[in-house]
C-alpha cells in the first residue's frame, strides 16, 4: 500500500513558477518509480514527468521540456515538480502516480495515485 498527498498548487499569472510536493508513505514507499500526470476539464489524463528512485533516469513530455524539472528526496519520500515559464495551457489538475508496470508514460500503468492539486495559470 502506498499513499500519495500532492500540495502546491495555486493560482500563476502567464510566465510565472510553482513547485508541487508529493509525499508517499506506506508499507511499500520506496524503490519506486514517480511521476506526475495532468488532466484539464474534457482532457485525457496525460503524462508529464517520470523519474526513477534513484534519479538516474528521468523523462518528460514535449509540451513541457526545458519549463518543468522533476526530482525527488527519498529521505522524505517526496517527489518535486518545478514548473517555470507557465503557459495558460498548462492549466489542469496534477496528480502523483507511483509503481508504474511496463510503461512509464501512461495512466493505466500506475498502480497508486494521489487526490490530484489544482494548478491555474490566467492574467
């Protein structure tokens, strides 16, 4: 079992930056695979950020490429997600996944997944 809480989102102004935090925490926690996926009102879920536990592999979306950085501190058992130069587009719920099967790019492959952490970005 393994529980996910995200914090961090809010509202941003075009151009702008957040951090979001996901804190697992459960019998099975650590030695896992993160990520984070976004889904906006009418959208899929899609994927955005993936990395390993230990950091070495790492992979993200083309629409967020060179803007977000994900990372984690597995002393916390957390999982980061920087996002800088915001786009209007960027605008969805982001939600953490954990302990991906297969591949680590799609919803159905995520076993545990978090309440999801409103982000909004609009002038």
């Amino acid at each position: 079992q393994v529980t996910l809480v995200e914090s961090g989102g809010g509202l941003v102004q075009p151009g702008g930056s957040l951090r979001l935090s996901c804190a697992a925490s459960g019998r099975s926690s650590s030695n896992i695979p993160m990520a984070w996926f976004r889904q906006a009102p009418g959208k899929e879920r899609d994927f955005v950020a993936v990395i390993s536990w230990s950091g070495a592999t790492i992979y993200y979306a083309d629409s967020v490429q060179g803007r977000f950085t994900i990372s984690r501190d597995n002393a916390k058992n957390t999982v980061y997600l920087q996002m800088n130069s915001l786009k209007p587009e960027d605008t969805a719920v982001y939600y953490c996944a954990a302990d991906p099967d297969g591949s680590w790019k799609k919803w159905s492959d995520y076993e545990y997944w978090g309440q999801g952490t409103q982000v909004t970005v609009s002038s």
